[in-house]
C-alpha cells in the first residue's frame, strides 16, 4: 500500500508541472488554450450537474437538504450547458469580454488601496505612500487596458501564463523541500507565495463548508467525528492556532479569522457596531481577548460558525516573537467596554437588559477584554484590507514562518488556502486540523477539547 505522505508528494509534484505546462502553453497559443479551458470546464459542471441530479434521487434519506441540493446540481447543469454554447456558437464572445473584465478586477482593486490609503493618512500611518503607489498602478493598468491601442489583448495573457507558471512553481519548490535533506530546506524558504485570484479563494471556506455538509448527509450516523477532515500529523501538541469561520449564508459566508495564543483567542473587527458604515464594512477597529473554550462554542451556538481550526506548531524563539508582536500591537490600543461592559460599570442591571450587539454577547458569556487604536494602520477597520485576515497575518509573520506577504484584497479564502497547503506538507508548521460546528440542537454543539488536542483519532465580522 502506497504511504500518504508518498500520495501528497507526488500530488504536488504533477499539480505543480500540470499548471506550470498551463501557463507556458497559454503563452504559446492563449485563444487555442483558453477555448479548450471553457470545454472541459463545461463539461465538467454539465457531468457534476447530472451526478448530483442522480445522487439525490437515487439516496435513502431524501428529505436531507434536498432543495438545496437540486438548486446546486440545476445551477451546475444550466451553467455547463450555456459554457459549452458560448464556446461552441459564440466563441469569440470570452476573448471580447475578457480584457474587461480583467480591467474590472484591477479597477476594483485600485478603488480599494486608495480608500486604504485615506484610512491611512487619517490615522498618521507610516509608509502610507506605498498604498498610493499601487493604486495609481492598478488604475494605470485600468486606463491602459480599457483606452489604449497599444495594450492588446495578448499582454493580458501573457500575464496571466506568467502567473500559472509562478503559481506553478510554488508546489514544485514544495516538492524539493519534502525530498531534500531537513539542512537545507531553508536555503528554499519562500519571501512570497503565489496565491490563487482573490475572486476564487475568497469562496474556499463555503465551498469546505458544503462539502463537509455533503459528506454529513452522505453519512448521518458521523456524529462529531469527522475524520474525513480532522487530523494529527505530529505527537506534538500545537502552541498557536488559527481558526477560520465560515456561516452558510450572509457575510459569514466569506469567513472570518481569529487567532488562539496561550489559552486565549485574539480577535480583530468592527465589533463596535455604532462605528459602522458601508453597511458594516468599515468602522473603528477593535481587538479582544477571550477565554477559548467559552469563545468557540459561543460562536458555534451564537453566529452558526462551522470552525475550520488549524494548529501549528513554533519554536520557543517564534513563540517569543509572537509575543512580542502581539505587545507592540497592543502599546497602540486603549481599554474599550461594550455596551454590556459599560452598563455593569455605570450601575445598570445588566442581565435583565436584552443586547443584541455581538460584543456584548459575547461578554456575557465569557470573560473578554476589547481594545481600541489610539492611531495606526489598526485604528479604523476596511473588511477588504485591514480587517481580521491581515491582522492575523501580521502576528503570525512576527514568527518568521514561511507564510504569504498579501497585497491586495485579503479575505480569508487565502489564509484557509496557506493552512490547508501547510497541513498537507510533511514538514508544514501546521501539524492539527479540527472542525467545531453547529449540531441541529444548540446543547448538543461540541465543546472544544483542551488547548492544542483538537485532534480527532490521531489525525468580518
């Protein structure tokens, strides 16, 4: 029987030459390349579309989220079949359409660094000018693609072949350092990693979602074992994790980060909700601190979190500089008391009050401390770009792992992507993941095991 560990290295080996072949071809003959890219992609969702179609029919228990089901295979199926007459009538349409809608994407992106960039400014951030710099390049891109004769379209996609062949060399270089002696795996460490579109990554969490929500009405009697998608990779236990949410529906739906550090969970968002605007996507930025094991089952029972957690494992010279990083954090920060908070403070009788707001519920149920940013890049929160991800990512990169340097738009599609790859690698920092999600009573919602034994058998807000 052929080891896993055998399976994964192989695995990153052909994915990584399949989409570097991809983008050396895409330069070669781009509109050839692409064409075929529709057919197989259409041809993939017409046969998924079918399939889901039959495995509703054809399971024992069909009342388990079958509208759901048959609204999913009817949306694969339809989407599949437009694809395949786009590509077989109207084939020139995708190579029409195609640089604007590359021009969208970088359009957005520019509007985003320079609302970035007026936060900053606003809050007397250093380095600010670096936001401006890359929106006046987005936005020259923008102006080029859209108004000028001399940006065809085969720039576009000699770009873009660059990019899978980059993207591509990232597993290759993960396949020589799980085969190369430990001595010299560092000499390949990476300075950026080359992560997949922001527009695909930022549904990764739902899509895990649906899947172990397909896998559950696959097996009703899993209980809360999981084993498809928990798992221990060391007899170490982890000193830091990361959880990623995910709801099944509303703005949950593109997750949320936190991160657990020495008992507690660090969690950064706009959860002064009188502060909010833009229908909730900015406001003034607020980190907390609160007890573990109250925080994950409140937000199983609370939000209907399904809680993707990974933990990893540092050595004491990273632990310390995440420590250090989370001090400096918090030398910006002011004591900031939720309305449950200031009521108690100020004499109320607080538990007959009924609060709706998320950090005073929280605060009832577990022993949280919220803070506040006197001025810096944290002070105001951008749920696209200083929101919980990057937060998060500027405390674990204090350790000096090999993780990505984000630019852009940042969601958490792209972290649970890095932790999913680093699980996945024999010698990846990431050596546990669990699942905490919601039962179909609330008294029956999983508690979190201790700190680090996530583990199964051995396995904006």
């Amino acid at each position: 029987m052929v080891k896993r560990q055998t399976v994964d290295k192989m695995r990153l080996l052909l994915s990584g030459a399949a989409i570097l072949v991809f983008g050396i071809l895409l330069l070669w003959r781009p509109k050839e390349i692409l064409g075929l890219l529709i057919n197989i992609v259409a041809l993939v969702m017409v046969i998924s579309g079918t399939s889901q179609f039959i495995g509703i029919f054809t399971k024992n228990d069909r009342t388990i989220g079958k509208k759901t089901n048959i609204g999913s295979a009817l949306f694969s199926f339809a989407l599949g079949v437009v694809l395949l007459l786009i590509a077989d009538v109207f084939r020139e349409i995708p190579f029409i359409i195609f640089p604007y809608l590359v021009a969208a994407y970088t359009l957005f992106n520019g509007l985003v660094k320079i609302v970035n960039y007026l936060l900053f400014r606003k809050n007397q951030v250093k380095n600010r000018i670096n936001d401006l710099l890359d929106c006046l390049l987005f936005l020259t891109f923008t102006v080029l693609m859209l108004f000028s004769p001399l940006f065809k379209e085969e720039i576009i996609y000699i770009i873009i072949g660059i990019y899978f062949i980059l993207f591509g060399c990232n597993y290759i270089i993960d396949f020589i350092r799980e085969i190369i002696p430990g001595t010299y795996k560092s000499r390949l460490k990476r300075k950026v990693r080359i992560s997949l579109p922001v527009f695909l990554a930022a549904f990764i969490p739902q899509r895990m979602l649906s899947k172990v929500n397909d896998y559950l009405t696959e097996h009703p009697h899993a209980g809360k074992t999981l084993e498809e998608f928990e798992g221990c990779k060391s007899e170490e236990e982890p000193n830091l994790e990361v959880y990623v949410h995910v709801t099944e529906t509303g703005g949950g739906a593109m997750g949320h980060v936190d991160v657990g550090f020495k008992g507690k969970v660090i969690s950064y968002g706009n959860y002064d909700e009188s502060s909010a605007t833009w229908a909730y996507g900015k406001g003034d930025g607020v980190m907390l601190f609160t007890e573990r094991e109250k925080y994950l089952p409140f937000c199983v029972s609370h939000s209907g979190d399904t809680i993707f957690s990974f933990g990893l494992k540092l050595s004491d010279d990273q632990i310390d500089r995440v420590h250090k990083r989370i001090s400096e954090i918090m030398m910006e920060t002011i004591p900031w008391d939720s309305p449950y908070d200031a009521d108690k403070k100020a004499g109320k009788d607080a538990g007959k009050i009924q609060y709706k707001d998320y950090a005073s519920c929280l605060a009832q149920v577990s022993d949280t401390e919220f803070y506040k940013f006197k001025r810096g890049r944290w002070k105001s929160y951008f749920v696209l770009s200083t929101n919980c991800v990057l937060l998060a990512d500027n405390i674990l990169s204090s350790a000096g792992t090999d993780i990505l340097k984000m630019n852009g738009i940042v969601t958490p599609g792209v972290y649970y992507d890095y932790l999913e790859h680093e699980f996945e690698r024999t010698d990846g920092v990431v050596i546990t993941r669990a699942i905490f999600r919601p039962e179909k009573k609330e008294a029956d919602a999983p508690s979190p095991p201790e700190f680090g034994k996530g583990k199964g058998k051995k396995k904006g807000r």
